[in-house]
C-alpha cells in the first residue's frame, strides 16, 4: 500500500478520578472542609484587644557604678554646652564619644583603692584637647576643676 499512512490508534489519556470527600461524594467547587469552617469561624470571632501598654518604660534599678558614671557625665558636661554647640557636627560626634570613654576611664580610676587625681587629670585634659583651637590654660584649669569635684563624689 503505497502512499497510505497507517494511524495509529492514539488513546487520549484518561482523567484521573475526581478525588472524593469524607462522605465519599466528589468534592465541589466552594465547598468547605472541617478544618476550612473552623478557620472561617475563627475569623469571625471578634478579637481580644491586647492589654495596653505602658507608654513610658518601666524604671529600672540602676547599679552603683551606672550611677556613678551619669554623675560623672554630668561633671564633665558641666559648662561646656556652649563650646560643644559650636563644634562642627563631626568634631560634635568625636567629642561625645571621646567624652564616653573618659567618662568610663575615669570610673575605672575611682574603683581603684587608690584613686589619683593626677590621672583623672590627664584623661580630662586628653579629653577637652579634642576641642580644636583650646587655650592650652583653660585645659588646664578645667581639668583640675572637675577632677575635684569628681574626687569628692567618692567621699560622699
């Protein structure tokens, strides 16, 4: 047989079976299981309102040495407000944290048994040395002023 074709049979694949529900019927399109009406009454459900909270955080006790260090924070910033506002806001950023690290260099001197004020001193004066163009006297005068006052929060 020339020039006839011979066709195959081709089968269409056949559907797989619609898979059945609980009660062995097909499911349909929009029905609902068990577990989908629980999630939908849920959702109905009004919510519970979360307790409120507090706006303000709750106080915290504060150790020794923390309050010890605001005290001195609050020594060393004593009269400089001026000076630090006319800073440039990086030379503003370097004198904050500069003044963090004496700060907690010097309630490290103050813990020692033998607290010395030539070195609470220095770290005052290395310190205010960040502020550019500082008469080297004023370093000098501040540093011993503050040193005293922070020596005398160790004999309250």
């Amino acid at each position: 047989m020339a020039g006839e074709f011979e066709y195959k049979n081709l089968e269409t694949p056949s559907r797989p079976e619609a898979p059945t529900g609980p009660e062995g019927g097909a499911f349909e399109r929009g029905a609902e299981t068990e577990v989908e009406r629980k999630v939908e009454a849920a959702k109905r459900e009004p919510v519970a309102e979360p307790a409120s909270i507090p706006a303000t955080p709750l106080p915290v006790a504060k150790s020794a040495q923390q309050i010890r260090e605001e005290q001195i924070d609050q020594i060393l910033s004593d009269g400089l407000e001026d000076i630090f506002l006319s800073l440039s806001p990086k030379k503003q950023l370097e004198f904050k944290n500069e003044g963090e690290v004496a700060v907690k260099k010097i309630n490290q001197l103050m813990n020692s048994a033998r607290v010395k004020v030539k070195s609470i001193v220095e770290v005052i004066k290395k310190w205010l040395a960040v502020i550019p163009g500082v008469n080297k006297f004023f370093l000098e005068q501040e540093a011993k002023i503050k040193a005293d006052r922070i020596i005398n929060l160790n004999q309250k």
